[in-house]
C-alpha cells in the first residue's frame, strides 16, 4: 500500500492540478483571473492529499497541533487551496503561450496511474467513495503535463552559458563546500531496545563501563577491536565501529559536534547522547570545494529552477485572484 500512494501521490500531487470551470459562487472556492476553482475539484484534491498523509502518518494526525494555533488538518486545507491557485496561475499561463500535450502522453500517464492502483482494493474504494473517476484523473494528468511542458519551455529558452553558471559557482562557493567525517564509535547504552531509560542503577554501571572503555582507547588498544567487543551498537560493532563518511545533519546533534570538532586520529571523551555513551574516533576527514566542472550540470539545473520558480512567483503575484467561501477550507 505505501509504494502504491507514493506512485500515486508522485503521480497527481506533486503539482496538484486542478480542473475550473464556470459556475456559481456559492460552488466555487477561488477566483483565478476570472476562472473558477470548484468546491467540488477542491474537495476531490484535498481527499487525495490528505489520503497520502494518512498512509504515512496515520489518520490522528489531523487533531495534532501544526504550530501557529492550527491543527494539521486545517494546514492541510489551506496549503491545498493555495497549491490549486498557483497551479491554475500556470497552468492559464501554458495556455497562453501555446503549450500543447498530446494526448497519447495523457492516456499512457492514465494506464501507469490505473495500473499502480489495481493491486490495492482499499485505493480503489477511496477513489470511488471520493468519486474521483478516470475522467477527474485524466484532466488532472493533461494540466500537469500542460504545466510541466510550460516549465520545459521556460528552462530552454533561458540559455545558461558557462560564463553564467561559473560566475554563479564563484559568488556562491560556500553553498558547494562538502564538509565529512569518517569515524568509528563504541555505545554504551543506557536505554533498551524500545528506547525506554535503563534504571539509575544500571546507567551508573554502564558509565562505569563507558569511562574503563574509553581509558582503554586512550592508552592505544585497538580501537576497532575494542568496539567489536563493547560497543551495544550491533550493527557497527561488527564492522570495529566503523559508521563510514557523514555529513552534517545525519547524526544526533551530541555527537555530530564532537564529531566534527575532533581532528583526524583523535578519540573524544564521552558524549552523552539518548542512546548512552558514546566513544568516537575520527579515521578521515573531507572539507573542500569541488571544482567548477564538477558542479556544472547541478549549478545549471540548481539556476533553472531558481529562476523558473521566481517566474512561477511573478506571476502569482500579479494574478487577480479571489479566495471565495473561506469558511469551507475550515471545517
């Protein structure tokens, strides 16, 4: 099920389209240059979205506190609205400028999205409880490849040569510096294997055992084979420790600072972390810049994407639109 929703998810709610049409305001959401967002194409979105949330998190995750005085639940609603409007700014904009889809590649995206589906009996009683037909799906394939074929468009026409991309590499080389660590650690826990804390009795025991470990390493034994035989992380404590390179947001933050401040060869004290004690060892160190020729497909498709998303926002912002029924995104 959870590989199913995220071919889904990939599929329709990576841009989530929308389909407008006339009608009356009472059964409209938004106003987008004139254009309507239905109530009932607002409902359809919001199902599928918050259906791909729920095979991830669980279906209590909408009385849960989103920050801001909001629950998830009314995030959720809110997000999608303005999701639906942006893509309809676009999606109106691909229009004006020619942008056409065959539909070959509509119906083949239908067959993948149908295909994808057929093995999940509960999808299929979603999409039919939500009233969500091939035909809603098949519209919201055609915008999303109309819209897709717009930001194709918009990135050929840009023509980055490479004086471009390394005048940005060099006002930006900070942003590519690739800082890592190798380095071997030996665990000394102090909680169980489902994260509760161990006694204060035997925490003390364990620190013990953490300080006769460490003075161990300190006096030159092998650090690999002092790890094989102390360390309660199994799945290192096999390979003498070794966690190979990390960069920074990998680890705990405890023992990523040690980590990084400690120079190559040098064993740290304790480092106390919610899983026990730690002894760490750094065995090898990165910090550079790579070179320009390295970088240049990323710097070029990292500089398309900037601009093409300041495009996406310009137009947004200059759009006409009207948030209509705001009290129905609430409920």
């Amino acid at each position: 099920m959870r590989k199913i929703m995220s071919i889904f998810i990939i599929a329709l709610l990576s841009i989530s389209l929308v389909a407008c049409g006339s009608g009356k305001s009472g059964e409209n959401v938004a106003k987008v240059n004139g254009k309507f967002i239905t109530a009932q194409d607002f409902e359809k979105n919001l199902a599928l979205t918050k259906k791909g949330y729920e095979g991830l998190y669980g279906e209590e995750i909408w009385t849960k506190d989103a920050g801001d005085g909001k629950t998830f639940n009314e995030l959720i609603k809110e997000q999608v609205l303005e999701t639906m409007i942006s893509v309809e700014v676009l999606y109106q904009e691909a229009q004006k400028q020619g942008v056409k889809v065959d539909e070959s590649e509509v119906d083949k995206a239908l067959k993948e999205f149908k295909d994808s589906v057929a093995a999940s009996a509960d999808m299929k009683t979603f999409l039919e409880k939500s009233k969500i037909d091939d035909e809603f799906i098949k519209n919201q394939l055609r915008k999303e490849l109309t819209v897709s074929g717009l930001e194709e468009s918009f990135k050929a026409e840009l023509k980055l040569t490479d004086a471009d991309l390394e005048d940005y590499f060099e006002k930006n080389k900070e942003n590519y510096r690739n800082q890592q660590v190798r380095a071997s650690h030996i665990l000394i826990k102090t909680v169980d294997d489902s994260m509760n804390p161990l006694s204060e009795d035997k925490i003390k025991e364990q620190e013990k055992l953490a300080n006769e470990v460490l003075q161990k390493a300190k006096a030159g034994d092998d650090f690999a084979e002092l790890a094989k035989t102390y360390s309660q992380d199994e799945g290192s404590a096999k390979n003498g420790g070794d966690l190979n390179f990390f960069g920074k947001g990998v680890m705990v933050p405890e023992f990523e600072e040690a980590a990084f401040k400690l120079e190559k060869g040098q064993i740290s004290e304790l480092v106390k972390s919610q899983f026990g004690y730690h002894i760490i060892k750094v065995t090898d160190k990165i910090d550079e810049i790579p070179e320009f020729e390295k970088l240049k497909d990323s710097i070029k498709s990292e500089m398309e994407q900037s601009k093409y998303n300041q495009f996406a926002t310009e137009l947004n912002e200059k759009a006409k639109i009207e948030k209509l029924l705001k009290d129905e995104t609430k409920k």
